[in-house]
C-alpha cells in the first residue's frame, strides 16, 4: 500500500481545522514546530509514525482518519498504542512501522 502524503496532509488540515487549531497550536500540542506542521500539510515532510499517533491523539481522532481518510471512534484500543509508542527509540518505532505496515496487508 502506497500512502499518498498530500491526501494525509490535507486530512490532517481537515481535521485541525474542525477542531478549530492553528497550525500554531496544534504543533504545540504535538511537540513539533509550527514550520514541521505546515510542512507535513503541504507534504514537504513525512511525519513519523509517533507524529501520526501524537497528531490524531490531539485532535481526538485515529491515524486512520489521517491515512486512508475513515476514522474508528468505537475502539479506543488505539490510544493505548499510541501511549506505548512513545517511549521507543528511532529504531523501535521504525520497527514498529514496518510490523503495522505488515499488519495492516494481512487479510484476517
């Protein structure tokens, strides 16, 4: 699965401008820099995994909302993902995002 940055981009703006956030504060919120933020709208940058978590934690939403454009509200399960990812190091996360990329391609 190929992910398109400029669809996940814009989704993010989508939904911090629901949440009615600059870009200003919603990079507070995440920890990253407002210029970070504007570059991962404008798909100058490809946020990380964690940034992705961090950033659909923020706006109360799932990644998924971000990456193929549906949220899943009724499962809170992933917070509790989110919350155990951010202690990793680099390569744990990169590790972890090749395991969810493998998941993810997997019919169950």
């Amino acid at each position: 699965m190929d992910l398109d940055y400029k669809q996940i981009g814009q989704r993010i703006a989508r939904c911090r401008k629901k949440a009615g956030l600059t870009q200003a504060a919603l990079s507070e919120m995440v920890d990253i820099s407002p210029t970070y933020m504007s570059s991962i709208e404008r798909a100058v940058s490809i946020p990380s995994t964690e940034v992705i978590m961090r950033l659909a934690i923020a706006l109360d939403t799932t990644p998924d909302e971000f990456l193929v454009g549906t949220a899943r509200h009724e499962d809170a399960a992933w917070r509790d993902v989110a919350e155990r990812l951010r202690p990793l190091t680099p390569g744990q996360l990169r590790l972890a995002e090749q395991f969810l990329q493998w998941v993810a391609q997997q019919e169950l």
